[in-house]
C-alpha cells in the first residue's frame, strides 16, 4: 500500500524530513502556492 504525505508541508526541509518514512510522495499545495519553495525544489530534493 502507497502512502501520500499531506498538510504541514510548508517548507523543503518538510519534504526532507519525510524521506525514508515509506510515504511514496507529498502534496505541497498551499505552500507551492505561496511561493515558499518552487516545484524544481521540491522535485530536486525529494529525488535526492
């Protein structure tokens, strides 16, 4: 079973720190939105 990671996503170091955790992927909605981080970011770091 996928897990999807959601809510309280409002920074980089947010989708950092669910690496490893088994969650398969994040929604980063409101804070992409925000501009608190680009998509290439979030991209960039969730595929370190």
């Amino acid at each position: 079973m996928a897990f999807q990671s959601s809510g309280g996503i409002g920074s980089l170091d947010d989708i950092a720190a669910l690496k490893g955790t088994g969650v398969q992927g994040v929604i980063v909605g409101r804070a992409l939105l925000d501009g608190k981080f680009s998509a290439d970011d979030a991209f960039r770091i969730w595929a370190e």
